[in-house]
C-alpha cells in the first residue's frame, strides 16, 4: 500500500462513534483552544453522529470547544433537505458545538480530523473523477459540478480541494460494501487513478478505514 492504513472490520455504528469519542477526547485533552474536524455528508455519518452525541462517551465531550465542518456541501440552502450544513447542525443541535457553513470563499482551519466517505465512482467529498482533483491545487476549497450530477442530489457542490484535506492530522473512512471496499483497497494499493487513490497516495498522517 502507498499509505498505511489501519482497518477496522464489522463495526456498528455505536461501536465507530465510541471511538470517534475516544479520539475527540484526546484530541480535545492534548491541546488547548478549539478542535476543528471535518465529517461528510451523505447517509452514511448521520446514524453515526447521532449515536455520538447520545453516547455516555460523547456527553462527556467538551463540545464547546470542537468545531465541525461539512468537507464538502450541495450549493442549496441551509435549509434544504440535501444541505450537508444543516443535516449536521441539526443532528448536533444539543450538543452546543459549532457547526460551520462550507462556503466557496472559507477559510477552512487546521483539521485534527478529517472524515471521509468514498463514492462507487472513487469520488472522495465532492471531488468527482471528471473535476480532476490536483494534490498540488492552489486553492483550499473549490466550486465545481459533478459530471454526471448524481440522481439523488443534483446540485453544484462546494468543496476542499485534496491538498486541505491532506493536511489535516489524521483521515478516518467510513465505507459501506464489499464493492466500494475493493475499489478502497485497490486505490489504496496505487491501482488505480480515481480522487481516493490520488488523497490515499499522498496520506502521510494516520488513515483509519471503518468497513
């Protein structure tokens, strides 16, 4: 593989948020100030996050001091069903976290986290094969359209670029299937050129993958 990655197999979704609460912890106790990280959209993270901030584990969290960001959004209102922002902040709502908007022209902080989903085209937040994502992009974050625009949300997005979310301190995927899981390991083993294997090649912190 081009980047170590450490997987952790069959877990449910109360069994991930335990140790996304466990890794908040320690990032919160390591340092002092605000904890920024990144999760993704789509269906998979929300069951996730919900079992999070009811967990014992995550009520113990210094939620004040963490701010969470989409990685990437659907270019609709935050009010929209299809709006990453909003689906987040209502899911943390109780929490008393920030939640921060992903716009074309954010200043994204320094990530402790970076959470990722993987679609089955390859696509990694919402940097599709067509856009051609670059490692070596100037820009953090990018406006684009998907090509095809997925059925299910077919919106312009916004989105980090892959040099933004390589610089965060660790990336964490959550993916579901054993086909989208081949095609993970395969990016992972330089088999191919899709956004995932372009981010997993240049990984130089921690990569944990939840299948």
């Amino acid at each position: 593989m081009l980047t170590e990655i450490t997987f952790h197999h069959d877990l449910p979704d109360a069994q991930i948020a335990g140790w996304l609460a466990e890794r908040l912890g320690r990032e919160l106790d390591r340092r002092d100030g605000t904890v920024a990280i990144s999760v993704p959209g789509g269906s998979t993270p929300f069951p996730i996050l919900a079992a999070l901030a009811k967990s014992d584990k995550g009520r113990d969290l210094d939620w004040a001091r963490l701010e969470i960001w989409p990685g990437d959004d659907r270019c609709v209102p935050a009010d929209h069903e299809a709006s990453n922002y909003g689906r987040i902040a209502k899911t943390l709502a109780a929490t008393g976290a920030r939640i921060v908007e992903l716009t074309e022209d954010a200043a994204p902080p320094h990530f402790a986290l970076v959470w990722l989903g993987m679609g089955g085209d390859g696509h990694v937040a919402s940097l599709f094969p067509n856009t051609d994502p670059q490692v070596d992009d100037a820009r953090q974050v990018r406006r684009l359209t998907p090509d095809p625009l997925p059925p299910e949300a077919p919106f312009d997005r916004v989105t980090m670029t892959l040099p933004k979310l390589l610089s965060a301190e660790a990336l964490m995927f959550v993916i579901r299937g054993s086909d989208k899981l081949a095609l993970f390991e395969a990016a992972a083993k330089g088999e191919n050129d899709l956004p995932v294997a372009r981010l997993l090649g240049h990984a130089r912190g921690e990569v944990n993958c939840f299948a």
